[in-house]
C-alpha cells in the first residue's frame, strides 16, 4: 500500500539558506506538492539547546505517494542530509523527520528505538511512532510531539486526508 508521505524540517531561523538550499536538493530527489509554512509552537529545551532560538517548523508535503520501505529509504537519505550540515560542534542545522499517512493515524519515523513512547521497529535500523490517531478526523494522542500539538498543524494533517 503507497501512503502520502511528508517531511516535518526544524530548523534554525537564521538557518533559512540551509533550509532552501535543502529543499533544492530534494526537489531533484522528491518531487514536492506543497508546503505549509511556520506554526508557532514551543520548542522543547534540548531543540533550543541543539539548534538555538527562534526555531521554525515546515511540512513538506512530497507529491509521490509512497511505499513504507520507500519512506524508510528517505528517512536514510534524510539522516544524510542532516549529517551533512551539521555544524562542527556536531549540533544539527536541520531536524528533518519523514511520515505518512495511514488510514489509522499519522506515523513518524526515527532511526531512535524507544519501547516507552510506543515505537514499532518497522527495520533493521527504523522505528515509527504514532503521532495522531484517526477516526474519521485526525486527533492528539499521547505521544504527539509538541511541534505537532496545536490546532493549525492539526487541521493541515486533516486537510491531506482529503487528497
């Protein structure tokens, strides 16, 4: 089953440049369908500590619908890219997370396994985490990241239900 796939990127205000040249880059690789720009959230502190203030989120919503062993593979590319413009401290520029959607839910992959937050190994080397559930209508659960935890990131997740 091909999902509709996505790529949530944090990264650094004053990263903007890194952040473009990034997105170039993945327009080569993914083609893109649109993007929905900042949502005022509040940043956990160890992002703050990583990538420092004022920090801004975008979803990059990628026009190909994909299979999950293909979200994996971009989930690769895109720990690649984040390697790639870290700084010399060994601090990320770039926080870029992919996930679809499912006819349960909205699903994130991390490349960090953590059995208390509920994540599922779905590879070798991959994991996913619920980040919504859906019943009709997308909802908070849990484990909902706080970059995803407000009303206008939610109702642009229930918009792409309608794609």
């Amino acid at each position: 089953m091909k999902f509709k796939t996505f790529i949530c990127c944090i990264f650094n205000e004053i990263s903007i440049s890194k952040y473009e040249r990034f997105l170039f880059e993945l327009r080569k690789d993914y083609p893109v369908q649109d993007l929905y720009g900042n949502v005022p959230w509040k940043a956990p502190q160890e992002y703050l500590n990583e990538m420092g203030d004022p920090l801004v989120t975008t979803v990059i919503v990628l026009k190909n619908n994909y299979f999950l062993n293909d979200v994996i593979d971009l989930k690769r590319y895109l720990i690649a890219k984040e390697i790639q413009t870290k700084l010399n401290n060994g601090s990320r520029i770039l926080n870029l997370n992919p996930g679809y959607l499912s006819k349960n839910g909205i699903y994130l992959l991390t490349h960090k396994p953590n059995k208390k937050r509920g994540r599922e190994k779905i590879a070798s080397d991959m994991w996913q985490e619920k980040q919504y559930d859906h019943d009709g209508v997308l909802k908070f659960n849990k484990n909902t990241f706080s970059e995803y935890r407000n009303q206008d990131r939610l109702d642009i997740f229930n918009k792409l239900y309608l794609y």
